[in-house]
C-alpha cells in the first residue's frame, strides 16, 4: 500500500500556506504521524526545508512521477499530536494568519535544544580483578589510569566530571577502558528546573471555606467533561486555594492541568504556594527562561514527568497527554492577548482547546473582563461566586480625593493633603505603603486640571492623544484636531497632559519623607531576569518602608504589612485612547485596593483623581463590580463596541511609510465594499497609538458588527484580497478579534 503525506511548509508566506503532497517512502508507512515534522526537498535545487504533516491519505493528487518524496522525520524538534495541530488550524481560521505561523504559535518548542546530561562512570569488574588491573597499570607507569581505577576502586560509580576535573583524565583514556570492558559511562538525561527548591515538600490540606468547598463541588461534581466555568470572587477572597484542590482532584483523577497567570504574577511567592502542595510535579514557563529550559519543561509534561504547569498565556500549549483541566487566574489581564500573528486570546483559545481535550475550563477574577462576564450571563460560562474573604477579613477604607480641589486650594504637589497625611502616620506605625501610578511615563489623553475636562472624539466616544506638532488624534477613525491652549468648557488655561513618571514620583516622595526606605517597581528596573522577585521579596521582608509602581505592583502579591495604598493618578488609564479605558481604570482600582489589609490591620486607600464621580471611580472605589458592569455595558451597547457588539482591527506595518499609507488607502477601501453587503462599519485607517516603533511604521482599521461570523467572513475576503495584489508585499498585516 502507498501512502501519501500532505504537508505544509514552515514558512510565513501567504503563497504557500497550503498543502503540498509528497509521497511517503515504505521505511516511515508505519511510524509517520499527521503532527509530525518531517524534512523535504522544496523548489529549485530540491532544497531541504522543514513542514508539517497535516494528514495522510492512500489517495495522490497529482502524477506520482512528478511527486517527491519525504526524506526523514526529524526526531530533534518536538513533536506534537492532532489535538494540538487541530488547535492550530482553528486560531489560523479565527484569529487570521499562515498556517505556518499558527503551528509555530501551538508548537513554541520545535527545536530541540542539546539536553543536559549527567555522566557517570561504572566498574564492571569485581574488586580483586580491579587490584590486578591497577597491579598492571602501575607496572606500565600509565599515571592517569592509575589515578582513575584507584578512584573506581575506592567507589564503583564516579562522576564523570570529578574524573575530568579533579583527577584531571582525559576522554581518551576513558575511551580506552571502555573497550575494554573495564567500565561503562552512563548517561542520564537532566532536566533544567526553572526554579530551585530546597527542602521537603509539606504536601500540607489546604483549609477552605463552606463557601469555597461550594465553589470547588460544583465545578468537580459537573458531569460535564468540558463544561466552562467563571469565578468572580472578591480580592482576597481565597481563589488561589480553590485553584489548588481543583488542581488536586485532577491530578488524582489521572489527568493533568495547566494553570495559566499573567506573567507579573508569576512570582517566587505564589509559585511556592504549588510546589509546597503539588512537590516537583509542578513546573512553570515564564518569558525569562532560557530556550533549554523551556524546552525541558515541555519535555517534561510531554513525557509524564510533571502533572502542573503554571504559566503566561504561552503555557496554554503545554503538551499534556492528558489534560483535565485550564484554569485562567487573573483572566481580565491584556496580557492574555496575543500580539503577534496569530492574535489570538487565552481565554477563547483555553474555551478551543477544552472541547478538543475535553477539559474543564476555568476563569478566575475578582474584576472579570466585560466578555468574561456577558458571556456568563449569556450562558457561555457557570457563574460562581466568592463575596467573603476566609477568616471574616475586611475590605479596606476607601477615600477619593478630587484633584481639582487640592489645585484651588493651591497644593501642587503629586501628593494630596490627605495622602500625605496618611502616609506620615502608616510610617510612624512601621506599617508598610504602595504607591500606584496608574500608567508608566506619559500619557497622550489632554484632560484640564480645573474642571476634569476631556478632550474626545466627536464621532468614536474615546479620549483624543496628543501627537508631536500639538494635535489631537483618534486611533479609532483618524479624526485630529488642533490641541486647545485653553479648556472649551471652562475656559481654563490649565489644560494640558500628566507628564509624571514613576523616577519623578520617587524623588518627590524621597524628598516628603527623607527618612523612608523607597523602592521602585518599573519596567526599568525589573529589566534583570530575577528583577521581579528581587524587589518583592525584599519589600515582603520589609526590607523598605513604601514600594513606588505602575500596574505591575497591585497584581496578586499578598503583603500583610502593607496598610496603605495610594492611587496616585486613577485618570492616566481612565481616558486613555481606549473604549475599554473605564473598564481597564476600575479593574486597576479594584486590584490596588484589594494589596490594603490583607494582614491583621485594617487597610486604607486613598484614590487621587480629576474625575472623582465617574462611575468606573466610584464602583472601582466600593469594589462594586455589578454596578459597574450594569453602567458599562449600557455604553457598549450604545456604542457597539465588545462584548455587545464584534470589533474586527487589522493592524498594518512597514518601514516604507508612503507604501503603507497607500496599501492601506485601498485595504480600507476594500474593506468597506466587502463590508456593505453585510451592514457592516468601518473605521479608518487611522495611525496605532504607537504610530512608529523600531523604524516600523503602524497604521489599524476595524471593523465593527454584532455577529462574529460576518467578521470572519470580511477577513477571509480582505485576506484573498491581500494575496492577489503584489502591492501588499513587504508589509505586514495582522488580524485581532476584539
């Protein structure tokens, strides 16, 4: 029986993102797999590349005399199984890219990197053979095999390092025992760890509330196989320990789980938490480790070795063999969206790849995203809630400071009255603060500092960004207008944008509070590969009195000294060129209010802010979330943005800007054609927030409709558009389900 192998090349080119057949030769019939890379002679010259087998069929498509044939399976990249293949085929569908590119987002492990390995060296003689052979080496006056069997003879097994290194042998001479049947050199596979734990592993139970055992038994006692499930507990309401015996019993049932957590979290403090529960069956991704150790990691769940992967958006393709059970911590985080091609998002993806493993997906937040929540409330995901804290734990006091205020009353300083107040009496009680700066460096919206106001887009409802040459611009539709020299509604010459950044920040509160121990959390000074956990776990040992941050600081960390938490800036997110910008503020809100008191003492919060009646403000401030989401969803209804409504953005770059300007001209031309027939809007093309990044110049349009199937029907037909027309080469174009 013949047997022929459909292949897709591993090359990012529209041009070839199909499938060629080649024929499979009788060696591989019955060891080649649809999942398997295999090398094969391509183009001019038969030049081996790489592909991907994407199925198998007895069938040919074209005269066996002009088929090629695969040449081997390359056992040095990982492999892969359908499951995984299939995942990728649908983000290639929804989401929009090559085939190439999706297998390569599914398959982040393909090349084997060199495993480490530990030698060892074994006798294979008895002692008194061994005393002749020394005897003999002795005679001869061959100093390093004496040395060597005189080490053998006081140990059988010595490791192969302390013979090359301490005894300093050669492997020649090792070579030369080992023909003769003297002894043998052993190899074992080690695998990196990407962290170190010393000690043993307690294993302890963790002790739940009637309300989390209420939670966890719904979810385990679901007969679904696959069902979906949304957990909306407040902050600190313990849904870390629900995560863990959801963990527990899945891992008892056989099965394995991924636990995804974005990635600022993913802190030498919370990853303890699993190793102390789940010992050295746990293993963990982030950004920072080496290409070896992520590719041992994969090996290892590949292989059985671990039953827990903790990890970014990028653990979501551990390849388990037999996955139970996703679960998304922190699921509102924009960290989960992707932001290269394919673009595709943690959540719907987890939701995919469930129903292809049949595994139980779980979110988790205490401020759940807008889709996350319309989607329980449609019936997409269960419903669960956590309203308590364990042990009766108070939420902490909130108090909102209006800036507009503290300016006519003449204090200029980035530190109101109050704040300034509470801090000075948090130090003198040797308690701990944090001091949120709501977005790092600068911010583009143009707000007056006299009456809060402002300034928007007249046709897209989101804050205009300041460009160099002092105009205003959408993102949305490309709308701009020169930046005022004084407010339009007040009148006011106090009008302009927050410039402040987290150095200023410092040395301002340096100079309030001289005998404070200040440190910073920035992504300038995380930049080393232990950055993050260095200044936590400095600051969780006290080792500082108040902890100065952009987001990253009120993600997950759990200090119970800290009683303070200020919230320098709650606008710098609130007006951002975003429709979510409301959303993103009481989500940054919640988060920070919930680092206060979560110890024995009470926590306070003190919330600074221009616009201290807006309900994103307000709710974020009581931590009501259905009063938020009730006022939220009203606007994106209105609006048509998401969740009500589907927002397709096609993110365009090249270095060429006059080619992009016009290549996108006829795109979003196109674009509104297609978009006619099926009632569809278009906005743009208008420059990205960051127009220009690395000489790469970014334009965006997008297109908005309630049904997300009309969307993907527009960008298959801009997608054949784009691969018929020689105009769009050379620049790059990425699809985004918002």
């Amino acid at each position: 029986m013949e047997l022929f192998a459909d292949i897709i090349l591993d090359i990012s080119h529209s041009s070839l993102d199909k499938t060629f057949q080649y024929r499979v030769p009788e060696r591989l019939v019955q060891v080649l797999e649809p999942g398997n890379v295999v090398e094969i002679p391509f183009g001019a010259g038969d030049r081996l590349r790489i592909g991907y087998v994407m199925g198998l069929s007895e069938h040919p498509k074209i005269p066996l005399e002009k088929m090629k044939e695969i040449q081997r399976i390359v056992t040095d990249f990982a492999g892969t199984d359908s499951k995984l293949t299939a995942l990728a085929l649908w983000m290639r569908d929804y989401y929009g890219s090559t085939t190439a590119q999706a297998l390569r987002t599914v398959l982040p492990m393909r090349k084997k990197t060199a495993p480490k390995q530990k030698k060892t060296l074994v006798r294979l003689v008895s002692g008194d053979e061994a005393e002749v052979v020394l005897a003999v080496f002795k005679k001869k006056n061959q100093k390093a095999r004496v040395r060597l069997w005189e080490a053998l003879l006081a140990q059988p097994r010595l490791p192969y390092e302390a013979a090359i290194g301490g005894l300093g042998i050669t492997p020649s001479v090792i070579k030369a025992l080992e023909e003769r049947k003297l002894l043998a050199c052993e190899s074992d596979t080690v695998y990196r760890r990407p962290f170190q734990v010393s000690g043993e592993f307690p294993g302890k139970k963790v002790c739940l509330t009637k309300e989390q055992e209420a939670v966890i038994e719904e979810i385990a006692e679901d007969t679904k196989e696959c069902g979906n499930y949304l957990i909306h507990g407040v902050t600190g309401s313990g849904k870390t320990e629900v995560y863990m015996e959801l963990i527990a019993r899945t891992v008892s049932a056989g099965k394995q789980a991924i636990l995804l957590i974005p990635e600022i979290s993913l802190t030498y403090q919370n990853v303890m938490r699993f190793y102390s529960r789940f010992g050295e069956r746990v293993s963990v991704l982030h950004s920072r480790l080496s290409q070896g150790e992520r590719y041992d990691q994969f090996e290892r769940a590949r292989s059985g070795g671990i039953d827990v992967m903790i990890g970014p958006r990028s653990a979501l393709f551990t390849p388990f063999p037999n996955l139970g059970m996703i679960i998304i911590d922190e699921e509102h985080e924009p960290s989960y969206q992707s932001e290269t091609s394919p673009r595709y998002h943690a959540r719907e993806t987890a939701v995919k790849r469930g129903e292809l493993e049949g595994a139980k997906v779980v979110l988790g937040s205490a401020t759940p995203s807008m889709e996350a929540y319309y989607g329980a409330k449609q019936g997409k995901y269960r419903l669960l809630c956590l309203q308590n804290r364990p042990g009766g734990g108070q939420l902490p006091r909130v108090e909102i400071v209006d800036l507009k205020k503290e300016l006519r009353q003449g204090n200029k300083s980035v530190l109101s009255r109050l704040l300034h107040d509470k801090l000075e009496q948090c130090l003198d009680q040797g308690k701990q603060a944090m001091l949120f700066l709501n977005r790092r460096g600068y911010a583009g919206f143009v707000s007056c500092r006299s009456c809060g106001h402002v300034i928007k887009c007249p046709h897209c409802d989101v804050s205009l960004s300041l460009h160099r040459g002092g105009r205003l611009f959408c993102h949305y539709c490309g709308y701009s207008e020169p930046a005022p020299s004084k407010c339009p509604k007040c009148g006011s010459p106090f009008i302009g944008s927050f410039r402040a950044g987290t150095q200023q920040i410092e040395k301002l509160v340096s100079e309030a509070f001289p005998g404070a121990r200040i440190l910073r959390m920035d992504a300038d000074t995380t930049k080393g590969k232990e950055g993050h956990q260095e200044i936590l776990k400095a600051f969780g040992e006290h080792q500082a009195d108040i902890l100065i941050g952009t987001q990253m600081i009120v993600k997950g960390h759990d200090f119970p000294q800290v009683t303070l938490m200020g919230v320098l800036a709650a606008d710098l997110s609130l007006h951002i060129s975003d429709y979510r910008a409301a959303e993103r503020t009481f989500q940054l809100l919640t988060q920070a209010a919930g680092r206060a008191g979560r110890g024995a003492d009470p926590g306070e919060v003190v919330i600074q802010t221009y616009d201290p009646e807006h309900y994103a403000v307000v709710c974020g401030a009581a931590q009501d979330y259905e009063s938020f989401y009730r006022q939220e969803i009203i606007y994106r209804q209105l609006a048509g943005y998401p969740p009500a409504g589907g927002l397709l953005a096609v993110h365009c770059m090249c270095q060429d800007q006059e080619r992009l300007e016009l290549a996108v001209s006829y795109l979003g031309r196109f674009a509104r054609q297609a978009a006619g027939t099926a009632q569809a809007a278009v906005m743009g093309p208008a420059d990205e927030i960051l127009s220009k990044i690395n000489d790469v110049y970014r334009k965006v349009l997008y297109v908005k409709h309630s049904e997300a199937g009309v969307l993907i029907r527009i960008k298959n037909l801009m997608e054949q558009y784009i691969s018929i027309n020689d105009g769009f080469k050379g620049i790059q174009i990425h699809f985004e389900h918002r």
